[in-house]
C-alpha cells in the first residue's frame, strides 16, 4: 500500500496552540430552545428540491450563530417536526443561512409549502466540520453524488472564496439526470474563479445533453493526483462514495485525507436519542463529517 | 460534623464511614416513621404487588403509593424500571402558541419533588448510567435534570433476583447517586447516606454513629448476599468479541426469534433512545414538541427521510442493541449500558435473554 | 397555518357509510372539547349521522363499513369518481372487519341463519380497497378521533402523514400494563399495529387486532410462543380472523 508511512500532520503550531472552550458544550442550557428565524427566500433547484435563505430575527443572535462548512442545523417547524438539513451556504455568509433541502418526509413536504416570510426555528449549528483548516496548503478534491451537493456547498464556498489557501481545486459533481442538477445556475460562476475545475456528469444524459455521461468516478481519471499533497471531500450516497473513496484509495490517498458525510435522521443533534447512532458512534456528535478510516469501521455506515 | 464522638481517653479517631459516602445506623422501628415522613413531604414512589404472572409469582411495579401498608419491601424486581420517573414514555419539551402569522415558544422543565422509595442497587447504577448521558455529557438535559435533583432516592439491600446478572456488572454494590441505602443488619439498618437531605431526614428519627459491631455486621450481611449470587457471566473482553462476532450466525438464530416489539427496551432502567415529534391542536392555535422513549429493536428506528432503513431486519436491530449495550457504551462512558438486571430477559416473550445470547457469543469463538 | 404563509383551505369532506355499525362516524362526531375546531377545519357537504345537507361536490370522502350488496359496490364506484381523496374509515372499511368473518360460511346458509324465510340479496364482504382504489386507510374498531384529527390536520396542508409501524406492546408499556401473555392470556399485541394507546389490555383484554398487523410481524415466532404458551392453532386463528386485518394469514394450516 502506498503512503503507508505518511506523517500525521501534527506540525500546525496555530491549531494545536488554541485554547479549547471547555465551558461551551457541558454548560446546562435551555437545549429545546430554538433561533427564531424567517424564510426569507426561496428558491426552486429542481423538482424535489428548494433552496432556502433563512435568517434569525434577532440581530444579536444573527451575529452570534456561526458555523463550520460541513456542520448541520436542527429545522423545526413549530408543530409539525424537526429535521436535520446540513448547511449549504458559506460560513462566512453572516446574514442568512442557505439549506438545501428536498421533499422527502412529513417537516419537509411542509416546509416545501411554506412561503418566503414563514417562520420556522433553529438549533444548532451541530456536528463536525470539513477539516478546511487542515486542507491548507494543499490540493483539494471536492467530489459530490446527487444531494451531496448541498453539504458540499459549503465547502466549495469556502475554498473558493479562500482560493488562495489551496492549491489545485477540481470539483466533480455527478447526478442520475440533468434535470436532477443542483445549483445549475452557479456552475459557470465557480468555474471562472481562478484555478478551479468543475466537471459534471450524468449517469442518463437524454435528450439535449452535451455533457459528459458516466459515473462520477469516470471523471477522477483524468485528473493528475499527488496524493501525499491531496485532501478529499466525498458527500453523496454510501454506494457513490464507497467508490469514489476506493478509487481515490488506489490512487493514493491515505483514507484519514479522504472526508465523507453521514446521513442520519437525528431527532435530538445532541447524541441523546440515538437515532443516528451507528455502534458506538453519533453521526450527530462524532459526525456527519467522519474520515474515510472511521466511516468504513461503523460497519452499517457504508 | 454531628456523628464524630470519639471516645474519652483514646486518641481522637477520624469516625469510620466519614468520607464521600456517610454511614449511620437506623433503627428497624424508625424506618416506617422515615418513609412516612417522605410521603407526607412529597410524592412517593414504591414497589407495590399489581398481581400475579401465570407460574403464580408475584408482579411488581414502582407506582405512587400513599400509605406505608401498599408498600412491598421484599419483591424480587419489578416489571417495569424506575426510568420512567427520569425518563418519561412521552415528554413535552416545548409548546408553540400561534397568533397572527408568529408564534412564541415555551419551555418548562419544573419537576414536583419527588421519592423513590425502595430501589435495588441495580436501578441506582442505570441512574449512574443515565446520569452519564443526560447530565455530565455534552449538552446537559435539563428536563432530566430537574428530575434527578428533585428525587429523593432511598435504597435498599436485598437478596439477589432471580436469573439477575449484576455481579457481572458490578451493579450488586453501590456507592453513590442516593440519598440513603439501607442494609438489613438485624435489629437495624446500616444506612449509606449520600446528601445531606437524606442525613437530616435520618437524624431525626435517631440514627446513631456506626459501631465496630455494626461494620462487622454489614460485611457479613454482604458476604451472604454475595454467596447467593447464581449467574455469574464473565463479560471479559465482550467489546472485542461483539466486534469479532458481527456476521455470526447467532444473530440471525436470535434474529428470528425477535418480535421486534421493543418490550426489552422499554423495561429497561437504561434504554434511553428515543424519538422526537410535534402535534399540533385542532384549532391550529397550539403546538407541541415531544420527547417518546422509542427502541432500537423497533422496526422503524433507522428509518430515514425518503424511507430507506438502515436496520431493515430484526437481526441487525437486536445485534444493534446488543453493541450498545456492550460496546458502544463502554466505548463511550468506560462501562457498559446495562446493569444485568434481566428486566429484559423476563419480559421478552420470545425467551431471548442476554445471558444466553452472550453465553453463546462467548462459546462460538472459544476455541 | 399563517405563520407557514400557507393558506389552509377548508377541504370539502363528505362521510358514508356501508356495512357496518355506524361507530366510526359517530366517533368523528365524538370528543366534545374538539368538535369545534375539528368542524371548523373542513367544510361537511355530506354526513348524514351529524348534518342535513347532501351535497356531492366533496373533496375527500370517508367510507365507512365493508361492501357486502351489489348497490354497495355501485354507490361506492360513484363516491370513488367524485372524491379526490378517499379514506377508509374504520377496520370494516379497511379489511372487512367482523362482518368478514361471514364468508368462512356458506353464503345461502349465513342468510338463511340470519334472515330465515326472507333472506336478503348479499355478496362475500369485501374491503373498499377490494372494491375501488383507496388513498388512505384509518383502522380501528372504533378508529381513534385523535387520529383521525391528526390526520385531517395532514390532509388540510396536505402533507404526507405516517402511522405508528410498531406493535402494540409498545403502548401497553407506555401505559405500565402487565403483559396479558405473562398472565396466561392471548393478546395479539405484539403482531398487531399500535396507535390505540392499548386501551383492551389495560381493561384486562388481551388484544384482537382491530388496526391489523403492524408492519413486518414476526408471525412464525409468535404462533410458536402462543402454541408454547398452551393456545391451540384454532384459538389464534379465530382471533386473528376477528377483524379481517390478517386476512390469508393462518397458524397450522387449517382453520
């Protein structure tokens, strides 16, 4: 196996250097109480999915609520149900928060009712995060299945309003169909940022397709890998990144540099109702964002 | 402190029993007159006989209980946990009231007092346990909180139950997460006392310092106890095994046999997982967001959004339980989740207990 | 719900009966402290046990009662081309209920026994789903009211509404019932759907299956620990066959 020997990155001096806040997560809290918040825009990616701006009303917990890419918010619709939607806007965004979010069971067929003024609640943010940090300094591969597209977001959003802290960045981006393509609109946008590489495919491209056909992995192909200078991000179906990872495995890449998303229905994000519990892991606590080394060891998880 | 009397003309001895945990003695006519000072300070809650099974044993509960006479000191275990009165089926964790295109949330998580009187060793651990999850992990509860603190927990010893495991688990002893414990040392008790609520309640009816005698009484009271001990599984080295033994064929024997009808979970003390929904009231005016006790042997536990179950099988979902139990929580809290009890074991109709279900794990590897 | 920005449209409902005791209207009817609200959420075209109109431009009809006459079958195939949504109400709308247990007989002979010189014109009992298509079945004998507002609730948004997948047992847990099995009584609780709250095994009767089966029942294992328990195959049968939710479904062979 290559790579065998690979130092751990343990040399950052900044991060190890910071204090930790040690009051944040053991301080007893109010943990139902949710950000009230207003849909304040709406918009329609495909037939399943809208994306929504949502922002906090009020102005001081606006500023307060900060999050890392890769990170979730608890949806809650006061008197239908709570979701888990990860975050797919960027970070750096203060004034709303962008969620990506497809019709798929009772809170969010409402919420795909709901009108831009609607008011919704929210906890979080909860979980862990793309390791952005880490990934300085270094090339970035930024690989998304179907909805994986949504969590990735943010991650896309951060790399490419930080080019500079990167190196080579390709984002490969591969669904069933064309019309299941999210955020079609922002494509060319991400393309023209200097030293980024975007590529679609789709699996059934039909009628006016120009584009490329295949599976996602096709297009890791042709993309030159220095895998001991490469970090990858893999957010999409278990089935799509079990491959993806795999093919990224042979081509070098250490698993601990490879990063996937979990999808669980949490009910609580707090690692209380163990809903989203895979042996002894928390998708929402320990995850949803896991290594490739700890995602393949949850056994169910792939 | 009130209990230390030392001895005139010997040096001065730091009284035994001083240290996390105080020890006094009560005396036997004292104890009724203690448990009806509980009940006329607070709700009380005791096991009480509710009938009778179909080998003609008695059943037990803890259920409310107003006069000393309903209390039954010498059952065995009780069908159902303590948990429920931590931990309840259904909770309301926040209320909604909708005007005029808004809404205004409401939390409460005021608890009455409450006691529990009559608890066994076993059921202090799973609060232990619980307490691990829902007050010293990240985010605290504090509807278990306001629980925990405002229960008065009086203990006590007892012969070891039927087909329990606790000695595996180290669940027959308890040290801490009381009020009081009493052990039966003839003509009284020798009582743990863990808060000073449950010193002063003591004090009042006449506890009295611990003699040498009443130690040496309380160490051989608990060296009976220990030699009446049946089932002692050694639970060495199980995390590692439930890992070694993912694809056995055991799983899906057991599998089989599951109703997937989450009784196991519900009685018991420790299944905490759950599930969270809102209802909202017919004249759209009001909702409310609740807290159920779910379980992982439930058929619908993994479901997620779209409808995809990751545990589609009764074999996945009891193997599930099995690692949390086992594994999962030793991973986490250092210790497993669950006190050996045989709450389960007892009440599962299809006769799936886990000393059998371990007992075979542990034979399908040994050599 | 305005704070939604959805309007909530006041569906047109319209309730019929067949076959049946007329229990399940009469439960919609039920529940005085939610009446209103619940006759204010949807606009009634059509409910003979509580209203006078008889309108025909209803939205969403509840069927109540199996099918058992050729008129049945005709009115139902009518009520089906005007509804856009049709509800089963009921566990004789949703499987036949107790009137099913009529075709394990001979049909000439059932009618002589009830109807002696003067038998009456009668079909095998049918579900409605056995009849025309059906978007939504409520079981129960009587159906729960708190279900049916929740559901209704659903239906005024128009959002997708789930049942409870799992077994009884769970609410008699919920409900500190002694298990009836451990009593040495016959309960279908552990194969029989939940949402009853489990109100007949807290009054001491074991369950009958009125909701039928909950979903993915291990029959196998629970005929094996109800034989075990001294039940004989007709017993269980004769249960199960109560209410017509295990209809196909036969411990032992025979019946």
């Amino acid at each position: 196996m290559k790579n065998l020997l690979l130092p751990y990155e343990v040399t950052k001096e900044a991060e190890m250097a910071e204090p930790l806040d040690f009051n944040r997560r053991s301080r007893l809290m109010n943990t139902h109480r949710v950000f009230k918040a207003e849909i304040s825009s709406i918009t329609q990616l495909t037939e399943k999915e809208k994306l929504f701006h949502i922002r906090i009303l009020d102005p001081a917990e606006r500023q307060r609520f900060t999050f890392l890419p890769g990170q979730f918010v608890m949806v809650e619709v006061p008197g239908y149900g709570e979701v888990p939607i990860s975050i797919a806007g960027s970070a750096s965004n203060r004034g709303f928060i962008e969620l990506c979010i497809r019709r798929a069971g009772m809170v969010t067929s409402v919420l795909h009712r709901a009108k831009a003024g609607a008011r919704v609640g929210l906890r979080g943010p909860f979980g862990t995060s793309f390791p952005v940090a880490m990934m300085k300094d270094h090339h970035v591969l930024l690989i998304a299945g179907g909805l994986g597209l949504a969590p990735l977001r943010s991650a896309i959003l951060h790399v490419t309003e930080n080019r500079s802290d990167f190196r080579n960045v390709h984002i490969l981006y591969g669904t069933k169909s064309p019309d299941q393509l999210l955020f079609d609109y922002q494509y060319e946008q991400w393309r023209r940022v200097d030293g980024v590489n975007l590529s679609i495919i789709v699996e059934e491209g039909g009628d006016g397709w120009t584009g490329e056909v295949g599976l996602v992995t096709r297009l890791l192909d042709r993309i030159p890998i220095e895998p001991d200078r490469t970090y990858a991000i893999v957010c999409g179906p278990p089935v799509m990144f079990k491959f993806v990872c795999n093919k990224l495995g042979e081509l070098g890449i250490p698993m601990r540099r490879m990063f996937v998303s979990l999808e669980r229905r949490m009910h609580c994000g707090m690692g209380k109702c163990c809903r989203c519990n895979i042996g002894s892991t928390f998708t929402c606590k320990d995850g949803p964002v896991f290594d490739y080394w700890t995602a393949i060891n949850l056994k169910e998880a792939i | 402190m009130a209990c230390g009397t030392a001895t005139r003309g010997r040096p001065p001895r730091r009284p035994r029993g001083e240290g996390f945990t105080l020890y006094k003695t009560l005396r036997k006519e004292a104890f009724r007159s203690v448990v009806e000072a509980i009940l006329a300070g607070s709700e009380g809650v005791e096991p009480r006989r509710v009938g009778t099974d179909r080998h003609g044993k008695p059943i037990h509960q803890f259920l409310p209980v107003e006069r000393f006479e309903d209390i039954d000191f010498s059952y065995d275990t009780t069908e159902f946990s303590a948990k429920t009165y931590f931990l309840p089926f259904r909770e309301r964790l926040s209320t909604y009231r909708f005007s005029d295109g808004d809404w205004e949330q409401e939390t409460r998580y005021r608890a009455e007092p409450r006691a529990l009187i009559g608890l066994h060793s076993c059921d202090i651990h799973a609060l232990l346990k619980l307490d691990k999850v829902f007050a010293r992990d990240w985010y605290p509860s504090p509807y278990y909180l306001s629980r925990r603190r405002n229960t008065f927990i009086l203990g006590i010893d007892h012969d070891p139950c039927e087909g329990a495991f606790c000695r595996s688990l180290g669940t027959d002893t308890v040290t801490h997460g009381f009020d009081l414990f009493l052990t039966d040392i003839g003509e009284s008790y020798f009582a743990a006392v863990g808060s000073d609520r449950g010193l002063s309640l003591i004090d009042r009816f006449g506890a009295r310092p611990i003699t040498d005698e009443d130690s040496h009484r309380y160490v051989a009271e608990r060296k009976r106890i220990a030699a009446l001990m049946q089932n002692d599984l050694n639970l060495n080295n199980l995390p590692n095994l439930l890992d070694i033994e993912f694809k056995s064929p055991i799983w899906e024997k057991w599998g089989a046999k599951c109703l997937s009808c989450g009784t196991c979970a519900m009685v018991c003390p420790t299944c905490y997982c759950h599930g969270v929904y809102e209802r909202i009231s017919m004249d759209f005016q009001e909702g409310a967001k609740i807290r159920q006790l779910h379980a992982c042997t439930l058929v619908d536990f993994a479901v997620v959004a779209g409808g995809h179950n990751f545990r589609p099988t009764p074999e996945s979902r009891l193997k599930y339980r099995y690692y949390h139990q086992h594994r999962g929580f030793v991973e986490q809290h250092e210790e497993p989740k669950c006190v050996g009890c045989n709450r389960c074991g007892r009440a599962c109709l299809a006769g799936i207990a886990p000393v059998d279900v371990i007992r075979e794990l542990q034979e399908e590897v040994a050599p | 719900m305005r704070y939604l920005h959805i309007d909530s449209p006041r569906p047109r409902i319209a309730v019929f009966d067949f076959t049946d005791c007329e229990g399940c209207e009469l439960q919609l009817a039920n529940k005085e402290e939610t009446l209103v609200p619940f006759l204010n959420a949807v606009e009634i075209v059509n409910f003979r046990e509580i209203a006078t109109g008889a309108g025909e431009d209803y939205e969403i009809a509840f069927v109540e009662g199996a099918i058992s006459r050729s008129d049945e079958v005709e009115r139902l195939k009518a009520i089906r081309g005007k509804a856009r949504l049709l509800v089963a109400l009921g566990s004789c709308a949703c499987f036949g209920g107790v009137n099913r247990m009529k075709n394990a007989y001979d049909l000439g002979a059932a009618n002589a026994e009830i109807y002696g010189r003067t038998p009456k014109e009668t079909l095998p009992v049918r579900s409605v789903k056995e009849v025309v298509p059906v978007d939504l079945e409520i079981p129960g004998c009587p159906v729960s009211k708190d279900e049916v507002e929740r559901i209704v609730r659903h239906l005024v948004l128009d959002v997708p509404f789930a049942f409870h997948a799992y077994p009884v047992c769970v609410e008699c847990k919920q409900r500190f019932t002694t298990c009836l099995m451990e009593k040495g009584q016959l309960c279908l609780g552990p194969i029989v759907r939940a949402g009853c709250e489990a109100p007949c095994p807290a009054g001491g009767l074991g369950c009958w299956g009125c909701r039928g089966p909950a979903e993915a029942p291990n029959l196998e294992e629970f005929f094996a620990l109800a034989r075990e328990r001294g039940f004989t195959d007709q017993e269980i049968n004769e249960r199960m066959a109560f209410f017509g939710g295990f209809e196909g479904v036969v411990v032992g062979g025979t019946r």
